[in-house]
C-alpha cells in the first residue's frame, strides 16, 4: 500500500473540489495514483449527481454577462434547491462561467430534452439523407447518423459542449458542482444578444 501523504491529498482536493477525507479514501482506493483517485471522485459525483436528478430545483440565480466591448449580452436562469446554495460564491462562479460559455460558443439549447421535436428529427431526416451516409453500407448508417447527432449536439446544447479548453463538457462542470454542494443544479433558460443580430 502506497503512502498517503498531505501534499497528494491536497493537490487532489485542489483537482476535484472535493473534501479532504474523500481524497484521502479515493487515493487510499487507487494505491496512491493521483488520476486514479480523480477518477473515482468523479464517478461518486456523477453517481450523487444521478440520485439528486429528480429533486425539484425551484431556487437559484438569473445572472447577466456583458462581453467586453458590449457587443455581446447574455442572460441565464440557472436553478439549484434552496436560497442558501444560490447565494455561495461556487454556485455565482459557476452560473458567470456559463454565461461566458453561452456567450463565447453560442448554444441553443440548455440540454437535448429541450431540443424541440421538429428540430431533432428534421436534423436526423437531413443526416439520413446527406450523400456521405447514403454511400455507406446500410448496416452502419444508423451508427453514422447517431455520431453526427452526438457532434451537432456537442455545437447547439449548452450541456454536451466541452469547457473551455479542457477534457470535460459543461454537463460535467454541473455534475461536479451537484456533488460538491449536495444539491440538483440544472440550467434552466438563457438568451444570447449580439449587436446586429
């Protein structure tokens, strides 16, 4: 069994946002690998995240974000289960960080449930029918049409697409804000100004 030593277990809570004795358990569980252990908290958090899923998230946050220049404005709704999580500094930070995000890689959608019907399934009818499926072995056309669902999706919600310059989406962000606070977060709403548009 590997040592544990303070300075992993603080540069894995400085990592993950999580508490100290849960760093300590997940490099204890990992035999003292440092991406071993992140991952484990990372999955403990989305399972957290999973089961806090169907609590109502009524309380939170409309928060604005103007570009610098003021040519581009953003407002969002993000919602959390009480007052008190609303009012955290985490809970601002991460409603100002999508905000930018909203305002830097233009969304449509907060997540795929709110892609209207008529949009997905016109989308899917033009991925079918697109000349680079078409000359596919039918067999694999469906998988074909599900990747480039997967890549729109990753461009037009909010949710599915990837924080900044980093190896996790935004979906991921609320999933680690969900397991830090205890709370259900979801981005309820937003619209995005540009000057002109």
């Amino acid at each position: 069994m590997a040592t544990i030593t303070a300075e992993t277990v603080k540069k894995l809570r400085e990592q993950s946002g999580a508490g100290v004795m849960e760093c300590k358990r997940a490099l204890e569980e990992a035999d003292g690998d440092l991406e071993k252990a992140a991952v484990l908290l990372r999955e403990r958090g989305q399972a957290a995240a999973a089961k806090r899923a169907g609590r109502e998230a009524n309380q939170g946050q409309v928060a604005s974000y103007i570009h610098t220049g003021g040519k581009i404005g953003v407002l969002i709704e993000v919602n959390c289960e009480t007052d008190f999580v609303a009012r955290t500094e985490e809970f601002q930070r991460l409603v100002r960080d999508l905000a930018i995000q909203v305002a830097g890689l233009r969304p449509l959608y907060p997540t795929i449930e709110s892609v209207p019907a008529e949009v997905l399934e016109a989308k899917r009818a033009d991925l079918v029918s697109n000349e680079v499926t078409l000359s596919k072995p039918e067999s694999v056309r469906g998988q074909i049409v599900e990747g480039q669902l997967k890549k729109w999706f990753a461009e037009v919600v909010l949710v599915e697409q990837p924080f900044r310059d980093q190896d996790r989406t935004v979906g991921d962000l609320i999933t680690e804000a969900i397991a830090k606070t205890g709370e259900n977060m979801r981005v309820r709403r937003f619209i995005r100004y540009e000057l002109g548009e």
